[in-house]
C-alpha cells in the first residue's frame, strides 16, 4: 500500500487473501458493541524534530545519538534508513553503512513538550488516551465525543492538525482493537493511514512477519523463526498447547492476536510499575569510590523521579553490566515503603557493597524501586540515553533496559 493510502486498499490487500482465515469481531466487542481504536504514531520522531528545526539537515541522512565510543542511534531520519540505519543500532556501525551520516545530540525537553501537544491534541477527541512513549499513544475513540462520525476521520483531523501545529507527521492505524491498531500505524509509514475493519484482522495479520508483532522483541521472533514461524500465518497454525510450551504467559495473547482478537482496553491511566534509571560508561569503572559516586548521582536523579510521579515503593534493585556485558542484579525489600531519598540510597549502597571488590569493571550501573503502591498516571517515554555518559530512563519501553 502506499502512503495515506485510502482505507479502502485494505479492502483490496484482503481480497486475495485465504476466504478460509476470519476473524470474530464479535470476540473483539466491548459491553456495547466492537471498539473504535485509534493507534498515533510520530514518523521518526527526534530525527524529524531536528530536520524540522535545522532546515540544513532536511533531505540528510540524520541520526539522533552520540557518534563516538558507544553511542548508539536513538532514531534515524527515513533518509537515514535507505542505508539500513535504525534506532538502537550502534553509532560506529551505522557509520560503517552511512559514511556521511549527520549526528545530532537528542533535546529531551523539546520532544517532551511536542509529547504533551499532540497529547493536548488527542484529548480533544477523547478522554480515553494510553501513551506509550513520548511518540504514540492508544486512543479509544468508541464513544466519538465531538460527534464527528467515524474513527477513521478522527485520525485524519488528528494527523491534519499535528501537521499544521507543530509541522510534523505522524501515522495513524485504525481498527477494532489495539493490536490490529498499532500494527496499521506501521503499515503505510510515514505520513499514512491505515484502516483495518472488522472482520479483516485475521488476514491482515497472517501475511505480516511476526516481528513486527507488538511483544514480540527481536529475540521472540528469532524463537520463533528456530521453530519455523515467520508470519502471522505461521503462528496461527500452531496449538496452542504448542505456544504454551514456548512462550509462557504471552502464548494466549499471541494466540488470539494472531485471530485479530486482542480485548485489551485502553487505559488512560496505567500503573507504573517500577521506576529506575541507568548509566552507562565512557570508561569501564571498578573502583569503590568512583562506584559509589556514580550510585549517589543515579540515586539523585532516580529520586527526583520518585517524587514527580509520587511513588511509593518497597523494592530497591541494583543492577550492573561488566565489561564482558553479563549482567547482575540485587534486590532487597523493605516492610513497609521506601520513606526518603536517603533510606533509597543507603539500600542501594547496601547493595553495592555485598558485591564488592567487582570481579570485573563495568560499563552500566542502574538502580530501580519497585513494587510500587501508588504511582501518579504512567506513560512509558522513551528517553533512552544513547550517548555514553548520559542517565537513561528506565521507563524506556523500546530500549528495553530495565
Ligand atoms: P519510534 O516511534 O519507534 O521510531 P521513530 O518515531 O523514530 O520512527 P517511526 O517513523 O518508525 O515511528 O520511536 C520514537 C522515538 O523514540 C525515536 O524517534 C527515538 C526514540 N527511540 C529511542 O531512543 N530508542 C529506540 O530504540 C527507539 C526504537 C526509539
Ligand atoms: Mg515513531
Ligand atoms: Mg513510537
């Protein structure tokens, strides 16, 4: 399909499809009939945001990241991707497939601030918003609060006023629940729509390749390719004794995604989890004093993250990565909650002193409180820090680092 394809290619990409796949959208229905679902997503978001605000770099293969030691790409301009650069990808080696790519240091504020327009944005349309990072979000437009008709005209009022307010594109997926929604945001990128209605689902997702699958990570799918899955198609022919097997606690929804059933609500406001922060290293750190600095400026900076969000919680974990990139980490728990920042901090440092002298240095240290009890509203962002020496976010979904 290509880009902003009208809804109605889907139509056309089903017709050749197996008649024998369907899906039940009956499965899909919410108490009053099949959701609307709406799945927003910014097109290479902090490349676009510096081509948007440095003209010199339009039309530039971009990288958003540190080039030196082990910075990696947070993301890639499209001009970049012809090449094979993508986010999360070493910054030497993206080199290696783009000599002339341009490097920009990302601006977290800026994104953050575009993170909370289009946010404001989306409310206009419903109260029913699930952020997944800075870039995109769920949105559960079933109840069309402005009366505008349809879920797929939302969309398009949503990407229309992104352009014109902040002059940037996003992509959005329409459907009837949030897998088939996530997965149509990527299939026309960037600066597309894509519908999927009910009762295509099934064939759409059983032509895709399962990686692109929300949940399944780069190694799931590699799993599964070991086990001859590469698409949709492939998964659904499995038992589900057989996904059990294999993929625990994600097989049932592997198994019903895979029939375009996925009931999962939008939740405006998810419980946080856990909140932490890391740092990795220029140079290797071994020695007491420099990790027990390196610990009090993390303790800092993960605190200050305790407070905004209001968190209370009884864990406090530790985590390190050696050199030889094998990683290890101590939890302890108290009773009740972690009352101060200096009670954080001691639990931490705690930690770190069973552990010492290290076997080996280390190039990452992050600390973590858990089992919260009552965090604020909470998006995962993606902040990942992709220059050495910078503290990423734990909350990063997409890095995955916690
Ligand atoms: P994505 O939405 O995954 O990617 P993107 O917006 O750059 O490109 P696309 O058009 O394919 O959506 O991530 C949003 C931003 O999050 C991205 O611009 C930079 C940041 N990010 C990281 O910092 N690390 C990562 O590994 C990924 C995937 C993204
Ligand atoms: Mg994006
Ligand atoms: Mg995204």
């Amino acid at each position: 399909m290509t880009k902003g394809a009208p809804p109605d290619n889907v139509g056309a990409v089903m017709a050749d499809a197996n008649p024998n796949i369907t899906d039940e959208p009956a499965e899909n229905a919410a108490p009053g009939g099949l959701r609307k679902i709406i799945h927003i997503d910014m097109d290479a978001f902090f490349a676009s945001v510096e081509q948007r605000d440095d003209p010199s770099l339009r039309g530039l293969p971009l990288a958003v990241g540190s080039a030196t030691g082990r910075g990696v790409v947070a993301a890639a301009s499209y001009e970049a991707r012809k090449f094979g650069v993508r986010s999360a990808m070493p910054s030497q080696r993206a080199l290696r497939l783009c000599p002339d790519l341009v490097f920009r240091m990302p601006r977290f504020d800026v994104y953050r601030d575009i993170s909370r327009h289009i946010r404001a944005i989306f409310a206009d349309y419903t109260p029913i918003i699930e952020p997944l990072s800075l870039d995109e979000a769920y949105l559960d437009v079933t109840a069309d609060m402005r009366g505008i008709g349809s879920a797929t005209r939302i969309a398009e009022l949503i990407r229309e006023r992104i352009r014109s307010e902040l002059n940037l594109t996003a992509s959005a997926g329409v459907s009837y629940n949030k897998f088939l929604a996530k997965l149509a945001s990527d299939q026309n990128k960037p600066d597309g729509l894509c519908v999927i209605r009910p009762g295509e689902g099934a064939q759409f997702v059983a032509g895709l390749p399962v990686r692109r699958f929300h949940g399944v990570g780069p190694r799931g799918a590699e799993k599964m390719a070991r086990l001859g899955i590469e698409t949709g198609e492939d998964l659904r022919a499995r038992p589900i004794e057989v996904l059990r097997e294999h993929f625990g606690s994600q097989a049932d929804y592997l198994y019903r995604a895979v029939r375009g059933i996925d009931l999962r609500p939008v939740q405006a406001h998810r419980r946080r989890k856990s909140l932490g922060g890391e740092r990795t290293f220029a140079h290797d750190i071994s020695s007491g004093p420099a990790l027990r600095e390196t610990l009090d400026r993390i303790v800092d900076i993960v605190w200050d993250r305790i407070e905004s969000a209001n968190a209370h919680g009884r864990t406090v974990t530790l985590k390190m990565r050696f050199a030889d990139f094998t990683l290890l980490t101590r939890a302890r728990s108290v009773e009740h909650v972690v009352e101060s920042k200096t009670d954080f901090a001691r639990i931490g440092h705690a930690l770190l002193d069973e552990l010492l002298p290290l076997p080996q240095p280390i190039r990452l240290m992050g600390l973590t409180l858990s089992s919260l009890e009552g965090a604020d509203e909470a998006p995962e962002t993606v902040e990942g820090a992709p220059a050495a020496n910078g503290t990423s976010d734990s909350r990063n979904a997409q890095l995955s680092l916690f």
